[in-house]
C-alpha cells in the first residue's frame, strides 16, 4: 500500500455532496457503504473512498491516528 494514500485519507477533504469539505477519514460508514454500491467516482477521490471503506470494513480505524494526530 502506499503509505501517501493514507495520509491523504486525514487531509482530503470531500469535494462536494452532503459532506462537502469534511475530511475523508470522517465520513460516514453508511456514505462509504452507499458509495460503494453505487459505484465509487473515478480517479483519486474513488481511490481514497474504496480505502476508507476497506479499512472501516476491516476495523482498522486506528491506523490513521498517528497520521491524523501528526496533521493537526
């Protein structure tokens, strides 16, 4: 895995919708899971939606901690 996807996952911030502006790691389980139903967007914001929800599916949340603590 490359490690600079998962620090992109505590500084993207999704584009638009619902949650527009809020930091991928914080988003919804149920926005991922919806999003993974319907098919994720193409290209990064795709790539850092699949893996958020890969590792909230897997619980591995913590992972992103020491990396979410390092960009406040």
């Amino acid at each position: 895995m490359n490690p600079q996807l998962l620090n992109d996952l505590v500084t993207f911030q999704m584009p638009f919708g619902k949650y527009k502006g809020k930091l991928i790691c914080d988003l919804p389980e149920t926005y991922l899971v919806w999003f993974q139903s319907k098919g994720l967007p193409p290209g990064k914001l795709g790539e850092l939606l699949g893996t958020m929800y890969e590792i909230r599916l897997n619980g591995l949340e913590y992972l992103l901690k020491p990396l979410r603590n390092r960009s406040l």
